[in-house]
C-alpha cells in the first residue's frame, strides 16, 4: 500500500482505537469513526467495508504496540523483578485514564464477551500477549512450574484493582493497592512464595 | 401501587435486568425490553418513561435484593469467618453465568463508568452494599482499624478473577482462584495478616 494510504488507513485505526475506549465499541458509530479520523466517509470503505473490520485492525495495532513495548522493557531493564515492576507501573502511569475510562483491554474484553465472542477471542490476544511475557519473567525468577499461574494471577490483580477504581473513581486504592502488589513481587524474587 | 400493576412492573423490571447482564445495557433497547416482558408498549409507559428509569428500577431491585441476601447469611452464619466464606462461594454458585456474561455488578459498572457517569453512580451501589458487609465481616474479624481496606480488596480480589474467567473462559482459574481467596481468609481469621 502507497504511504499516502498507510497513514490515513493508520489515522482511521488510531481515531477510531481512541474512541472505542472513551465510548466503548458498541457505543461508537461508523459515523463517530468517520468524523474522528477526518476522511470522507467515501475514503474510509476504500479501507475497511464495517466496524468490526476495524476494531480486529485496532487491535492488531495495539497487539503489535503491546509486543514492542514489551520486547524494549526486556532489553531496557536486565533483570526479571525489575521488568516486572515496569509492568506494575502500567497502573500508575495510566491511572487518570483508568479511573476515567477504565482498563482499556479490560473493558473491550468486558464488552464483547456477553454477545460478540467471536470478536472477544481476538481482542483475548492482548491479554495473552502480556502474559506471555509476564510467564517468562516468573519463569527466569525462578518459578517456571508456576510461571503461568503467576502471570495469570498477576494480570487478575491488576484487573481487579482497574475494575475497583473505575468504579469508584479512586486514586488512593489504586496506589495503595499498587505499592502491595509490589510487595508480593519482591517477596517472591527474595524466595518467599508463601504469598503466592 | 395496586397488586396487579406492582406484579407487571416488577415483570418488566426483572427481564430488563436480565437483557442487561446478557446484552449489557446500551445494547439493549426498549424494543428488547417490552418483547422480552410480554407488556405491550404501551404499557409499559405507564411505569417507565426512559430505559434509564428502568435501569435505575434495576438497580434498586437488584440492590434490595443483595441486602436481603447479605442479612440472611448474617443470620444464618455465626461467626465472620463462615460468612466472608458465604461470600467467596458466589465465585463458584455463579461460574457459569461469569464465563458466559462476567460478573453483573463489574460488567455493568465498567460499561457505564464510560460516558454515563450518572448512572454508573447508582449501579456503584450495587458494590457499596457489599463493601459495607464485608467491612462489617472484617471488622468482627479483629481488624477494625483496617475493614475497609481489606473490603475493598477482597471486592478487588473478586472482580479480577471474574474478569480473568470470563476473558479466557477458563472455569479452572476461577476455583484455583478461590480457593486461594480462601486460604487468605483463613489465614486472617487465624490472624496471620502478613499476606494482607
């Protein structure tokens, strides 16, 4: 595809990613998507014929934005506790968006999986592609007969703790709950599983 | 309000409830509402001018509902242990609706918490009388000083599970889950607080 086409098909993914998590999938209009990315409506079948072909290409983008990020923070920070703990900072650094909009995967898998599960499997991949990594992380810490039950565990405390202040537009939880979780991971890099 | 008219109201309150939880709420219309009541239109704005007047009935009824329900377990359970316990086994009463739906109060608030703050302030109640409870449990504990906190985070705790099973469709997770919910519980009533 010529780079003239690439970018406006990139800003109709990006427009459209945005308004997904602000309003929600079903909540957001081809319409909405349209006026959001600036391109004739007209333009915009020449790229993507519904809005689900555009939510599988949004995410598709964050997938890749997800594995990218993931693959600089295992090349920035050298050991497994400290790549862990940049995952953890995921909560702090997003915190006004969460309590705002909540957990962006979160709340796309939340809203897909009561009628539109065939949709929900896709948007599944970003949750398996942090626990992917998080996997290999427990693994190198030294837990690799428990390294997916811990990513998994760690994944739901997340979710639980973006879940809670969401819904109750607290920050203080959010960091509070956030310090503990970081506890319990440096627990476990000292050798003490019994948190776990 | 006369028997008759309380009776189809409440026949229009509960399967509303019900199409929200399978559907979520902006994806229900007041067409699916008035189908799946067996009202005829009409009728139907004799008690609700708005679907948000009959989310905010929802709410209410599921609400009045939950606080029944806590006050029964608080009767018929003796000590806080047993009745924290009462609590966790909703996780496994209700596996099959989370895999397929996710939980009711999170989904619903998650979904509001977007662009309807207004309302998802009434559905946060739906977590505030269980807060409340909890609080009451863990103060009965021996932990007063800390109920709240700890509250919150069982109610956490319990929301990222449920998102992670529902996300993954995976009915293993939610008991491994629970039962180590449990032992946490026990632990506390043990006082060994070293893993709040």
């Amino acid at each position: 595809m010529p780079k003239k086409s690439e970018r406006t098909r990139q800003r109709i993914v990006e427009a459209a990613n945005r308004l997904f998590y602000h309003k929600g999938y079903n909540q957001t209009s081809f319409s909405d998507v349209v006026m959001a990315a600036a391109v004739p409506r007209g333009n915009i079948y020449y790229y993507f014929r519904t809005k689900d072909e555009i939510l599988e290409a949004a995410i598709r983008y964050r997938t890749e934005r997800i594995s990218q990020m993931l693959e600089q923070w295992t090349g920035n920070y050298r050991t497994p506790i400290e790549r862990l703990h940049r995952f953890l900072d995921i909560l702090s650094d997003s915190a006004d968006a969460i309590m705002r909009y909540g957990c962006p995967m979160g709340s796309l898998n939340t809203e897909l999986g009561k009628e539109q599960r065939e949709l929900q499997e896709k948007a599944e991949n970003l949750f398996k592609v942090f626990e992917s990594w998080l996997c290999d992380q427990f693994a190198e810490l030294g837990y690799a007969g428990r390294a997916h039950e811990l990513a998994l565990r760690l994944m739901a405390q997340g979710q639980g703790i973006n879940v809670m202040a969401h819904v109750h537009n607290d920050p203080g939880f959010l960091r509070r709950e956030k310090a503990r979780l970081g506890q319990w991971l440096d627990q476990l890099a000292d050798g003490n599983d019994e948190c776990a």
